[in-house]
C-alpha cells in the first residue's frame, strides 16, 4: 500500500510558489530575467488571479505525482 502525507506536499507547493514569486520579483531577478527575455516590464501581461490558483493547482498535482 502506498502511503504519503499531504501536509509535506502542501508545504512543498506553497513554497515553490513563494520562490518563484521571489525568484521573478524585483526584489531579485525580474530585471535581469527582462534583459534576457528582451522584454520591458510594460510588455508583461497582469495575470489574473485564476493563472495563478490554475498554476498552483498544477504544482500540487506535481508535487504529488512526485511524492
């Protein structure tokens, strides 16, 4: 029988969302990550607030599928 624990793989979403909102942010490398992409930050669309509860989806679902 196959047995997992989902609080490690809540934590493990929640905390690659929180390092890819970092890791993007201007707080670290959104303006490198524009120069390298060639885009100015007024060629960034808003995303909505549905990407990003689809995006969190999709990485719990990773991460469960790796667990």
């Amino acid at each position: 029988m196959i047995y997992f624990t989902t609080l490690p793989i809540v934590l493990s979403t929640v905390g690659a969302f929180v390092l890819g909102a970092l890791w993007y942010s201007p707080i670290l490398f959104q303006k490198f990550w524009l120069i390298g992409e060639g885009v100015t930050k007024g060629d960034i669309p808003k995303r909505s607030v549905s990407y990003m509860v689809r995006t969190s989806i999709y990485a719990l679902i990773a991460h469960g599928c790796i667990a």
